[in-house]
C-alpha cells in the first residue's frame, strides 16, 4: 500500500513539473518554434515603406501584419500587384488581403495571397 501511495504522489509531482507554456520568441532568431497556420484577411503593404521593417536587401518587399507584427512575404512579389508607388500601390497604403499559408522563421511563407482591390 505504500508503494502504491508513493507511486501515486510521485506521479502527481511529475505531472505539477510539466511545463506545457508554449516557447515564446522574445526576439531571439535562435529560437525554434512551430509554423503557425494562417488563413485570414490580413494587412498587406510595403514591408519597408508601410510596416518600417528592417532586414530587406531586395528595396521595397511586400509583407503582411498579422496580430499587429508585421512578416515579409515570402512567395509573393510586388510586381503582381501593379505599381507599388502608383494609385493604390503597396508603397504608399496599407491594403487588404485574403492570405493562406504559415509563418515560419519570422516570415510569412504565402500558400495563397489575394490583395483585395480597393473601392
């Protein structure tokens, strides 16, 4: 009986232990984590001219905000979209877009991606 009760407070123990709070990236790129599926309406821009992100050697690079942190887009290029610094271009408003795909690495890797057109 009293292995019994040891095994059952031991048990208890391990399980009080677990930690099972996910890994929060702080900001630290060594950190590996899960891509995170998306399927929304997300905002859509210049991720240089709109969003001020930081890190592009390529010039102006579509990115997309998604729970107010904004990714470049991989898979998807400005070029599609018209002008990036005519009417309605990505350069100079923020715009909508129906978007599919993960994040992975601190980028938005784009399975699918519809910019809405503007009324």
């Amino acid at each position: 009986m009293k292995k019994l009760i040891f095994i059952l407070i031991f048990s208890l123990f391990l399980f009080a232990c677990n930690d099972s709070k996910p890994v929060v990236d702080k900001g630290n790129e060594d950190i590996q984590s899960k891509p995170i599926k998306v399927s929304s309406i997300v905002e859509a821009a210049c991720g240089q001219c709109q969003f001020k992100i930081e890190g592009s050697n390529n010039g102006c690079d579509i990115a997309v905000r998604i729970n107010d942190k904004a990714y470049f887009a991989d898979g998807v290029e400005k070029s599609q979209y018209g002008n990036p610094h005519g009417k309605n271009g990505i350069c100079l408003e923020i715009r909508k877009a129906k978007v599919e795909g993960t994040v992975e690495n601190s980028r938005f890797v784009a399975t699918s991606f519809d910019l809405i057109p503007v009324d």
